[in-house]
C-alpha cells in the first residue's frame, strides 16, 4: 500500500465547493478610473481639460452602446413587445380617464358661471 498510485492530491481551492467557480474581478482601464475621479469633483470646479477628458469618455461609451445591439431571441422580443405594448395601452387608458374628468370638471365650472 505504499504505491505512489495510491495517493489522492488536491489541486483546488481548500473549501470550495464542486461546481462552483471563483468570482472575476475586472479592472477598469486607466481611462475609466480617471473619468470616476474627475466626476466626483464639481462641474464649477473642474478645468476645460478634465470636462474634456470626461466627455471624451461619455461619448465613446455611449457610441460603443449604440453600435453593439444586443440579439434577442424570439422569446425575449415577444415578451418585450407584450410589456410596451401593454404598457401604452394603460397610459391611453389612465390619460383619456383623467382627461374626461378634467374636462367634465372645467365645463361644469363655465356652465355654472
């Protein structure tokens, strides 16, 4: 029984549990940590090269946002579908409800007069 075949290692991490995988952490560029430190300054304080940098920044994300479409599958448009278009249907709904008793309300008050 002294075979080296007989030896059982551990090559994990002591405590872990089957399956599951350590969290990732990601660290942002230099560019990003440096926009995060700017914006906790005041805009009144802030030099035209910081608002410079700051924007410069902003406007790439947000370009990088509009150019990478997420895909949906069919499942995830129909539901999204469903949700706004139920959800402008309430809004007529509610604003058509409101808007009759407002009128009613303004036309009782000239017709009182």
């Amino acid at each position: 029984m002294n075979n080296v075949d007989d030896v059982l290692a551990h090559f994990g991490i002591k405590g872990m549990r089957w399956g599951r995988r350590r969290a990732r952490t990601i660290e942002p560029s230099e560019d990003a940590k440096r926009k995060s430190t700017i914006q906790r300054e005041k805009l009144v304080e802030m030099t035209n090269e910081e608002l410079k940098i700051v924007n410069e920044r902003l406007r790439l994300e947000k370009q990088y946002k509009e150019l990478t479409v997420e895909d949906l599958s069919r499942g995830q448009k129909f539901v999204r579908n469903l949700f706004f278009n139920s959800a402008k249907q309430t809004a007529a709904q509610q604003t058509t409800k409101y808007m009759t008793k407002g009128t009613d309300a303004a036309l009782e008050k000239l017709i009182h007069m």
